[in-house]
C-alpha cells in the first residue's frame, strides 16, 4: 500500500454561487478506490435535480476500474436529473475513458454455464417450485389488495355496484338451478341406491334415511354445488376478465379512474358469495328428494314414513353447516376466477389455458377447504 | 417555454429484460408528439410508463413540472388526468356511444355531462349514433367514439397507442387528419405511438425514432428523411441504399455515380472509407447522362414507377421515374444524380453509431 495521498480522494463542496463542486483528487487506480466508493455512495444518493462541477483535474492517475466507478456515479447523477459539468480531464483520461465506455453494455447478458443432463430434473423441479411460490405470492397480493378495496367501500357502503351484484346473483345463481337441479337430485339417487344394496342385507332398510339426509346436507350437497359453480361461473369469469385484459378495457376503465377490484371483483364475489348457500339449500331438498324416491320405490319406505324419519334424525346443525361451508366455497371459487382473469395476457391462447387452471385451482381449493372443515368439525364434536 | 411533458433517462424492465432504456425526450404544449418505431423497439412500453402502467426501474417523468413517475414513487394511472386511445379502442360493448362517453364523466354534473356529451358526438359527427352500440359501428366509427371517450374529462394530455393500426389505409389518412384538427381545435398535447411512418408524418410534430429501447433520433419528419442521424433512421425512414464512397475532400464524396458535393461529418478526413445514403428521388432518369444502369426490377406505384437498378459494380440503387417513362427489366437506361443532401456515414462506426455522444460532449 502507498501512502494516504495516493489513495483517491473525492470532495464535495459548495462554491460561493452555491454551485456544487465535486474534487477528485489521488490515484483513481484499482488499488487504491476503497476509500472513495462509500463517499460517493452516501454523497450522490442526496443530489438531486442540481448543476455541479466535476473537477478531475488533480487526479494522478487513473486506470480502467476508476473509469468504471466514475462513470457510474456519473451516469446515477445524471439519471437523478443533475446537470454534471466535467472539467479538468487530461487527453490521455478522455481517451481512456471514451475506450472503457464503448465497451460498457447498457445491459450485459449474462449466460448460465452449460449444465450436466443429470442436474436439468432438478434445476426444473426448482424453477418450478419458484413459479409456484411466485403464483402464490401474487394470489396474495390480489387478495390483500381486494381486501383494502372492500374495507374502504364497506366505510362508503353507498358505493358498492348494487345493480351488478344483482345481475351476477341472477347470471351465477338462478342461471345455475337447471344443472345444480339434475346433479344433486341424481347425487340423492346414488347415494339412496348404494346404500340400500348394503342395508337390505340386514333388514335396515330405514337407515338409509339417516344416511342421505346427513351425507347430502353436510358434504355431497355442498361440495357438488361449489363443484358446479366453480366450472360454470368461476370459468366464466375468468373469461370476462381475460377478454376485457385483452382488449385493454381494463386499462381504459383504470385510467378513467375506475378501480377494476370495485367494479369488477368485488361484485362477482359478493354475489358468488350471496347465491352459493342459497343454492346449497336448493340442492340438499332436490337431493333429499330423489332419496326419497329411490326409498320408496326400491326400499318400499312410504313418502310419510320417510319424512317422519327425516324429522327424528336430520338436526338442523347439519344443514347449517352445509349452507355454512357456502360462503368459504364461493369465495375460493370468485376470487380464483377473478385473479386467473387478470393474468391473461396479450393473445387469446391464453384465455382458455387461464380458464381452464382457474376451474383446476378452483376445485382443489373447495375440496382442501372442506377437508380442512371436516377436521375441523370433527375435533370440535360438532 | 417550459415543456409539457418531460421524460428524462427512464427505464423499464420486465424481469430482467430491459426494454426501454435511458431514454429522453420531452414535448412542448399543445404540440403533437409521435413515437416511431419497428415493433417490439419498446415504444408502447413508453406510452404505458407515461400512462402509469408501467413502473420505471430508473429516471422520471414529469408533466408540468410536477413528477408523476420515478423508480420509487409513483402516480395511479386515474390521478395523472392523461386521457387514453387504446390499441383496439377497448369501448365497453354494454354500452351505447353516449353511454361510453358518459362513463368518462363520472363525478360531472348530469346537466354538464349532458351538454358535454352532445358537444363531443357534434366535434366527431356522430350524433345521429348516440344510441348505437359499439358492435353496430364501423371501425372508423369506433376510432372516434374512443378518442370522444379520452378527451371528455379535458384530459391535459392525450395518449393514442396505433390509434389507426386497424383500420384501411384510406381510412387511416383522413382519420388521421381529422384527428389532428380536433387535436389542435381543444389545443391538446398528445403523444401518438405508431409503426407506419405515413400515420407519423400525417399526425405529428415531432417525431423520435425508437429502436431498441432507445431514441435514435428526435426531429421533424423532414429532417427525419433528409437528415438522418445515424443509420438506423436511414434505413427505417423513407426507401433508399447506402452505396460506398471515398471521402476525396472536405466537401466531396467520390462514389460510383461521380463525385457528390455536400457536408462530410468532422471525423472523417479525405481518404476516409464512407457509406452515402441514395435516396429514390435523388436519381434521375436522363437518357443523355453518362451513367448507366440495368433495370432489374420494377414496381408500378400509379403516378410513378420504382426502379431497381443495377450499376455496372453490382450494387443496386432505386430510382423514381414518371409512370410514362416505361422501362422493361433487363434494359439500359441513363441516370444522373440530382442531390439536395448529402447523407454519409463512417463505415468502420457501423456498429458503434449512437450511444455516448452526449457523455462525451461532457466530458470535454
């Protein structure tokens, strides 16, 4: 190490005028730039906006890496709106600083090193562990963010789009009744039919009461209804929103000040979220009801008998927690939709690939969440 | 005068793809700006980063002096009052052309909405259609229905992003006339992205050619064609070759076609091995000239033909002659140079022809 007057130096003053004067000064050598880097770091953070000077003159010698840290700072002024006048460069400076600069890239591309074929499954499984915790990343972001949309409208209530829950109610909710309909009343069906096989054997033909109204109100009926739903109206909203994406009324309706999450999303959930219980309710009796008939045809229990059954055994925690479980579906199922929407990108593929992993993550999370409730009520002997 | 709109050195990533990059440019009121580019250079990117779409990984913007984006802090798109003509001019097809318009104005007034509205369908011609739906209009129709959309908050700037990319070419240029007169009718300042140089010299000012995330040159369309700045703007800007020359002295280039008189850029001495940009109107047919050339392809473009020609060393230049002067391919034919400017590039700066200037002049 030389002595301290050959480490490179760097002075930021204030001239009479106020203009700024920066000094470097010492051998701007790779050796000696330790002292200089934290001063310019801390210094040029500040300057913002101004014209100042930049006296190179008393430097002593310079070689490439002082070219590079002088260039930077430069370069980080000038991005910060300064005027930077640079004075006092020798000819042998300019000239190593045009050579250093020509070979600067503005955006280096850096190449990984080949890879051996035995590590590319693994560099996959991790790539692809990084997307999926990236994916779940924005999923909460998107929640987080409709979250503080609705706790602002809910201080506002007036705001809230009433006519277009109404119409998404109408479009997810009584649109859905024929299918909803058909799959549960055939759900009651099987059930009944499976279960009166196995009870016949032993003359308990009237358990399977007991067995459909409890298997349908607390789990099939729910579970086929969100089922339903999420293939139906959380598809098409993904749809609606990836077509709006793409043919940027999103960002036409943002620049004109209308938050999409209020417009848009929120109106879908709070509607899913209204329908969904409702419907589960219409699904347990179209259920209950094609039990019934099966019993009565097949189990020779009489329309009275059953129903008089269907009083002792059915109490109405189970239903409760049937329609209960409603609300919890509908939102996995809206916000899914409505998050995948939002994802599609600038071409049309990208739809159907959106909409189908919406309807996927859709059913998923509505069987993760009711395995999640069936724990749940287990432990807690409900 | 203070500019209207000033980016200065802004930057954007997406991932680590950087796509637009250290670029400026600022644009005066009331005065129409264009981006021109080949697609993918990253000039929508720039309009979207103005808009408030985009963040900026570095530098600002600012529009009247007030900073609305830089790499920390940044404006919501519904707070910058910067009116929007999309792509695909994203009209909402539940609702009927005065329905659209009306959305712009929310928070307005029903009796000055009302009056705005049937002052903006009388500025576009299309009152009779107030109660049409966007499906029920034509392309054109749709096209001003969107920019009526834009300007009804008065808006103190206006973004059109290839407002005529889909429409026909005839349709384009008168579209694009009536835009500009009702641009310059409500004085707005507006900044036009486009890939079709006929739509920028119709529309604009001021025209900064973009090619890879950068402004390779930032001027009027005339000095655009006639001035280039660097190769790049000479190839996408009008049709034309570059053909060798020898640099002989100070004001002369010696090419194939005879010498050249004109301005030689500083740095290159006599002796100095040039490129000289040809364009088609500088090459003239004249039977009595001492030059000759081989037709070697011809496209008939109604008032004029474009000639391909072949000098004797093999290099091919263009040549617009009157549609009356027909030539068949393979026929000999006089030519004469007829030169305004002179347009030359050093050739061993190929690679290197835009970048550092500016640092380098602040340096010295």
């Amino acid at each position: 190490m030389k002595t301290m007057d050959h480490q490179a130096d760097v002075r930021f003053l204030q001239d009479e005028e106020g203009e700024l004067l920066v000094v470097s000064s010492g051998s701007w050598r790779v050796a000696a730039l330790k002292m200089v880097v934290p001063i310019l770091e801390r210094q040029t953070r500040n300057i913002r906006n101004q014209s100042l000077r930049w006296d190179v003159s008393r430097i002593s010698s310079i070689d490439s890496a002082g070219i590079v840290l002088f260039k930077h700072y430069l370069d980080q002024l000038q991005a910060q709106g300064c005027k930077v006048e640079v004075v006092g460069a020798s000819p042998a400076q300019q000239k190593l600083y045009r050579m250093v600069t020509s070979y600067i890239s503005a955006s280096p591309e850096i190449r990984g090193s080949p890879q051996s074929r035995l590590l590319r499954p693994f560099n996959r499984l991790g790539e692809l562990a990084m997307a999926f915790l990236r994916d779940i990343n924005a999923f909460l972001s998107f929640v987080g963010e409709n979250f503080v949309v609705l706790m602002l409208l809910l201080l506002q209530p007036w705001k809230f789009r009433y006519r277009a829950i109404v119409r998404n109610i109408q479009d997810a909710g009584v649109g859905a009744l024929p299918i909803v309909t058909l799959t549960s009343f055939l759900i009651g069906v099987v059930i009944a039919y499976q279960g009166a096989v196995q009870l016949q054997k032993f003359g308990a033909n009237i358990f399977v009461v007991d067995m459909i109204a409890i298997s349908v109100t607390r789990e099939l009926a729910p579970l086929i209804t969100a089922i339903v739903v999420a293939g139906r109206t959380g598809s098409s909203y993904t749809a609606q929103i990836g077509v709006m994406k793409i043919t940027q009324e999103i960002d036409a309706m943002r620049i004109m000040g209308f938050e999409p999450h209020r417009f848009l999303v929120l109106p879908r959930v709070i509607a899913v979220m209204i329908a969904l219980p409702l419907m589960i309710f219409f699904a347990d009796i179209i259920g209950i009801l094609g039990g019934m008939l099966v019993a009565n045809f097949h189990l020779n229990i009489s329309f009275t008998e059953f129903i008089h059954r269907l009083q002792n055994v059915l109490e109405v925690k189970h239903v409760w927690i049937g329609i209960a479980k409603g609300p919890f579906f509908a939102w996995l199922i809206a916000m899914s939709g409505c998050f995948r929407g939002f994802q599609v990108s600038r071409n049309t593929e990208s739809i159907g690939r959106y909409t189908t992993i919406s309807v996927v993550n859709a059913i998923f999370l509505v069987i993760a969440c009711d395995a999640l409730f069936s724990v749940l009520l287990t432990e807690l002997g409900i | 005068m203070q500019p209207k709109l000033e980016v200065s050195q802004i930057s954007v990533r997406y991932g680590d793809k950087e796509i637009v990059r250290k670029l400026s440019f600022s644009l005066a009121r009331g005065s129409i700006g264009c981006l021109l580019g080949p697609s993918g250079c990253g000039k929508t990117t720039v309009l979207r980063a103005i808009a408030g779409f985009e963040p900026l990984s570095s530098g600002h913007i600012s529009v009247d002096r007030q900073q609305i984006s830089d790499e920390d802090h940044h404006l919501p798109p519904e707070q910058r009052q910067i009116g929007m003509v999309f792509q695909d001019f994203a009209l909402f097809p539940n609702m009927t052309v005065s329905g659209n318009i009306r959305f712009a104005l929310k928070g307005w007034r029903r009796k000055e909405q009302q009056q705005r509205i049937s002052q903006l369908l009388d500025m576009i011609g299309m009152r009779d259609l107030a109660k049409a739906y966007p499906h029920q209009l034509s392309g054109g129709q749709q096209q001003r229905v969107a920019l009526a959309r834009a300007m009804a908050p008065r808006p103190s700037m206006l973004l059109l992003d290839e407002p005529f990319s889909s429409l026909d070419v005839e349709l384009r240029e008168q579209l694009a006339q009536e835009v500009r007169n009702i641009l310059r009718q409500e004085n707005i300042t507006a900044i036009l992205v486009t890939h079709d140089q006929q739509e920028a010299f119709a529309m604009a000012d001021e025209i900064c050619v973009m090619d890879k995330g950068r402004i390779q040159q930032q001027d009027s369309a005339y000095n655009l064609y006639h001035k280039p700045a660097n190769r790049f703007v000479a190839g996408f800007i009008g049709e034309g070759v570059l053909i060798p020359g020898v640099v002989e002295s100070p004001g002369s280039v010696t090419t194939e076609l005879g010498a050249i008189q004109g301005m030689v850029p500083k740095g290159c001495k006599p002796g100095c091995k040039v490129d000289v940009l040809i364009r088609p109107d500088d090459i003239v047919h004249d039977d009595a000239a001492g030059e000759t050339a081989v037709v070697s392809e011809r496209a008939f473009r109604g008032s004029e033909f474009l000639y391909t020609l072949r000098m004797p060393s093999g290099i091919k230049v263009l040549c617009l002659a009157p549609s009356h002067h027909k030539h068949s391919i393979g026929e000999t034919i006089g030519i004469r140079l007829e030169f305004d400017h002179l347009v030359v590039f050093p050739q061993e700066q190929a690679a290197s022809s835009t970048g550092d200037s500016s640092i380098c002049q602040s340096f010295s």
